[in-house]
C-alpha cells in the first residue's frame, strides 16, 4: 500500500488527525491494533475546552456534539467546610466549556471517516516503523496474519501511552519527564440522572468527582489507594464513600443507581521530549500523559493534531515545512501548560498519605487564597478553559 501519511493508533488523536488531513486534501491510512468495537467501548475523557469545541466545529464534528453534548459555564470545587467554589470560565474568560464524552467524540469520528471512505484498519497486529529518517519511511504490520507493508512520506505516532511509535525513537535522543502519584482513581458509570454541575470535592477522605456524559448517564470519581481491587468496591461501598466525601447538599442531590462501569486508573504525569524524530512525528498520549485532574488530556491531543495537520497540510500545499520544523516546540509549550495545570490542580485537590501538616496547612491556604483573590480565580479560569493554540 501507498499513502501520504501512515497513522498509528485509532484513538481521538490517530482518526481526528486523518480526518482533518483528509479535508485539506491529504491521503492518509490509520492503523489501529484493537477491534473497533474495543475502542468504542473505552471511557475515559468528558470535558472539552472551548478550544476542542470550535476546532471539532471547524471541521464538521460539531453537530451531535451541540446537541447532545452539556455547555457549562465551568466546574465547582466543594471543599470540606468552605463555601462553593466555581471555576467561571464564562466570566473571565468569556468562553464556555462542553460535557460530551471521548466515546461519542470518537463515535463520531469513525462515521466521518467512514462516510468519506477513509481507510481504518483494525485488528493491524505488530506494527512496525522502518527508516524513519530516511525521505521513505514505511510501516509494516500483519492483518489476518497476512504480512502487510506501507510505504508513506511521513508517520504520526498517535498510539497512545503503549504505542510503538514513541518506542522508535532512539533513547539517546529522548528525554523523559515523569511523576506518579501515590493513588489512583476509581471511577463508575451508572445510568441516572447527572449532578448537575462538574464538581471536585475535597475532603479529609480523600478526592471524589461528580461529572456526566448526557442526561442519563453519570460518571462519579473516587481517589482510592493503588494497591485498591474492582471486587472489594460494590457498588453500595462507592456510593457510601462517595456520599462521605461530598457536602451535604450534594448527597441530597445525587442519584445513584447500579454501576454499567467500573474502573481505576493511576494517575501520573509523563513527558517526552522530542516529538519528532526524522519524519515520525507523536501526537496525543504516545508523547504525553496528565493525571485527569484537569481533564487535560484528551484537549491535549486535540491541539497536538491542530499543529501537526497544519504542519503536514502546509507541507503539501506549498512545499514549506517550517510548520513541520516547530512542531514539537510549540506542541510542547502547549503540553508543558496543561501538564503544570494538572499536576497543580492534582495537589490541590488530593490527599497525600505522609503528608506533614505543614503541606496540609499549606495545601487549604492555596484554597483560601482561590476564594479570596479575583486573580487567581482569572487564572485558574483561564487554564482550566484551555490556552489559546
Ligand atoms: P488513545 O485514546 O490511547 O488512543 C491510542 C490508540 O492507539 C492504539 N494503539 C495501537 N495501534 C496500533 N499499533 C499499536 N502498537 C498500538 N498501540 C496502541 C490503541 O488501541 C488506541 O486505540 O490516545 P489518544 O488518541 O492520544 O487520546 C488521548 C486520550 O484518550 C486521553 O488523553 C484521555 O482519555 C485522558 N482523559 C481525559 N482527557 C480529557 O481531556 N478530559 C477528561 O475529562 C479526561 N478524563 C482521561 C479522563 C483518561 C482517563 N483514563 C482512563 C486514563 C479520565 C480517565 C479515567
Ligand atoms: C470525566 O467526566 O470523566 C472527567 C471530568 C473531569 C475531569 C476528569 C474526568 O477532570
């Protein structure tokens, strides 16, 4: 096979990049190591910044997402034994945010790709990139067992935090940026009705989060330590853990009902410097991670696909790579903004084991001082919407 552009990975990063390519005339195939069916059963994000909504209406995605999806004017944080607090993004920043789940975001993604008869592969097993820094990199994979080769001017490594693309990069050249967290997140969905705001609660107990995904379906959080088993939380269990750590309004507001999901992941920080090596360039998870905290991630991804599509489709159209030679720059000025963000807003609103109570006293003074200072309530609006691309 032949294309411009060989992608690896058909998560939100792999199909939005080939989409956008597409429309600005540029061939591309994803290569995609799951079922489709795999793929769509994955949850995970559900908060867009105002940046993801415009650039996805941009690009003709915006459609169910505007009627499905829940504008909101920011998220609350409740914080045992203080008043309310909400992240306005509307007032100062003037822009809303979106609940709208990465499942129906990457729903819709393959119906666009379908209907524009782009190429998806799945089940591509063992792919392989080869001669990356020569002006003919390939890729080579098997489907059906059936050896199969592809031959490109460029590879996107979109293929996520255990993608092979980051993998091909030389050690030598790469430098890795890491943090984990001492805990993780539990998380359920369970068809009820939504609390009606994104709320991050902070208590003694640890974090909890209230978020949605559309009017009858929930998603809730719990922070939980990371030697924690699925089996030993029943539903029952998280909605008592749940219910301790939120102020009493909100339990009153809640329903609960039977988890149709139930999770945990461990949250970590993690960059990879560079982006590109030669003519593979990474995109989304394979070059970094944030803990969810700040609902960073998936944004991330979006905007790394804004820069690169530009970058690739400026290559084509005039035969100009400067967009390509600063990609991983300004992709990671991006990145390093929403990794500082997630990692504050990570600290803020979790409890440490070991912590002195210097740290903790600490840790309710950078509160006190959100509630108190119009700037810092500018601030935190401003990241928490997204930083312009
Ligand atoms: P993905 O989604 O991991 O997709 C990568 C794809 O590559 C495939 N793949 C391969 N394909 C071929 N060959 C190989 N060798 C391959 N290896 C892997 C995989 O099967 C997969 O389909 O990465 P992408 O596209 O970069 O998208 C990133 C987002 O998925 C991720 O950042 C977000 O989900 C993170 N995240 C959140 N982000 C937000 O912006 N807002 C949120 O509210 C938010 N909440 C979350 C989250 C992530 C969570 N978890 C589970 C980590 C909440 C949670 C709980
Ligand atoms: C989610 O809805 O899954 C979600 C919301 C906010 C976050 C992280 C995840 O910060």
């Amino acid at each position: 096979m032949r294309t411009q552009v060989a992608i690896v990975g058909g998560g939100p990063a792999g199909l939005l990049l080939s989409h956008i390519l597409d429309r600005n005339g540029v061939d591309s195939i994803v290569l995609e190591r799951q079922t489709r069916a795999h793929v769509l059963e994955r949850i995970r994000a559900g908060v867009l910044e105002a940046g993801t909504v415009a650039l996805l209406r941009d690009v003709g995605l915006g459609e169910r997402m505007d009627r499905e999806g829940h504008p909101h004017d920011g998220s609350s944080i409740a914080w045992e034994n203080r008043p309310r607090f909400l992240i306005d993004t509307k007032k100062y920043t003037g822009k809303p945010m979106m609940a709208y789940g990465q499942t129906n975001i990457t729903e819709d993604l393959y119906a666009a790709r379908d209907a524009a008869g782009g190429q998806v592969i799945d089940e591509a097993a063992n792919v392989q990139l080869h001669d990356l820094t020569s002006t003919k990199p390939y890729v080579t994979f098997e489907k059906a067992g059936a050896a199969q080769r592809i031959d490109c001017d460029y590879v996107a490594g979109c293929d996520g935090s255990h993608g092979v693309s980051r993998a091909a990069i030389p050690a030598r050249l790469m430098k890795t940026f890491e943090k984990s967290y001492p805990f993780g997140w539990l998380g359920i969905m369970s068809e009820t009705p939504p609390y009606p705001e994104i709320c991050y609660c902070y208590h003694s107990r640890g974090f909890a989060l209230a978020s949605q995904r559309n009017p009858m379906l929930s998603r809730y959080y719990i922070q939980c330590d990371l030697d924690t088993r699925l089996e030993d939380w029943p539903d029952d269990r998280f909605w008592e853990e749940f219910k301790a750590r939120c102020p009493q309004d909100m339990v009153d507001a809640i329903v609960t009902g039977p988890s149709i999901e139930k999770s945990i992941a461990p949250l970590r920080s993690f960059v990879s410097e560079p982006m590109r090596y030669g003519r593979l360039f990474l995109a989304g998870d394979a070059a970094h991670i944030v803990p969810p905290t700040g609902a960073k991630g998936l944004n991330l991804a979006v905007s790394d696909v804004f820069y690169l599509s530009r970058a690739l489709t400026e290559a084509y159209r005039y035969n100009k790579t400067d967009y390509l030679d600063s990609y991983a720059d300004t992709a990671l000025r991006r990145v390093w903004g929403a990794a500082r963000m997630s990692w504050w807003l990570t600290m803020l609103l979790h409890r440490f084991p070991d912590e002195t109570p210097f740290e903790e006293r600490m840790r309710l003074n950078q509160f006190d001082y959100l509630l108190a200072s119009e700037h810092a309530q500018a601030s935190l609006a401003e990241q928490y919407v997204g930083l312009p691309y």
